[in-house]
C-alpha cells in the first residue's frame, strides 16, 4: 500500500488502487474529491482558503482548488463527474476565533458553486481528525483525535519597577 501523507497547503491525487492519502486535521479543511467513471481522486489540505490581505480578499482555497482539479484532469478526470467529501473545520482554540467554521463554511460554499455534489460531509466539533482517501474507490476513513485542550487565562503576575530593554 502506497500511503501519501500531506500537510497544510498541499495536495495529492491517484488512481491506483494500492494508494491511499492521509492527513489529520484540526480547523483545517481537506476536500475529497473523485472522478468515479475515471477512478480518479484527489486529496487537498487547506486552512484559511480566504484570507484578507492589504485590503483585498485573497481566495487561496479557490485557487488550491482549481489546482486539485487540474492535476487530476490528465490522469481522466472530467470536470462534470466529480464528486466530493468535505472533512475537518473543527474549532480547536475555546474561546478564541472560529477559524474552523469559516474553513469548513469554504469548503460547503465552493462545492456548491462549483455544481460539485458533496457525498460525505463531517465538519466542526472540538476534536481533531486523522482522514484516509482512497483516490481509485473514493473511500474515505475518518477516526476522531483527542478532544482539543481548552486554553486557559495567563495568570498576571505583579509588576515591579524592572524595566527590561
């Protein structure tokens, strides 16, 4: 069994039967997506698909997207055909921003512009996950991590008349 594992901002696809993707997932989203008639699928890793910077809104998901798209097009994939499964967006960090549901709330609006229908979907929750793809079969294998630790107030400590430079 060829196992690939990929990090934030990277991807994979296949079309051998022997291949699986893996990664794990914390507020990060990994959209599936498989070509069923071609037995072709790939695997993303994103986090923070939309970021704004220096005014403007950077649509890095869209892009890593197309990217996926476009490197399974040559092993047979058709556009039409996809299929996808959208995993992760948990919300790691209590008490802080939700960086998870605006992860996964990407993955669900660009499925569905894109006219990709979404087979499978398990998203938000506090826990992390450690995801398997299939690229040939388009199986996917989810088993939940730990429950994400809650953050915890700094203490303040007394201040004295030290001034460090």
């Amino acid at each position: 069994m060829t196992n690939l594992y990929i990090a934030q901002g990277e991807d994979a696809v296949g079309r051998s039967e022997d291949m699986v993707i893996t990664t794990i997932l914390g507020s990060c989203i990994s959209i599936c997506l498989w070509d069923p008639v071609a037995g072709v699928g790939g695997m993303n890793h994103l986090l923070l698909p939309e970021m704004h910077q220096a005014g403007s809104l950077s649509t890095s998901g869209a892009v890593a997207m197309d990217r996926l798209i476009n490197r399974m097009m040559p092993l047979g994939a058709v556009r039409p055909r996809l299929r996808g499964k959208l995993f992760g967006g948990s919300s790691m960090l209590q008490g802080r921003t939700d960086i998870g549901a605006r992860n996964a709330a990407f993955g669900q609006a660009y499925l569905k512009t894109e006219g990709i229908p979404c087979d499978a979907e398990n998203v938000g929750g506090t826990r992390a996950r450690k995801l398997r793809f299939f690229p040939a079969t388009g199986v996917a294998q989810l088993k939940f991590v730990e429950e994400a630790p809650r953050l915890k107030t700094p203490k303040v400590m007394p201040s004295n008349d030290v001034e460090l430079f």
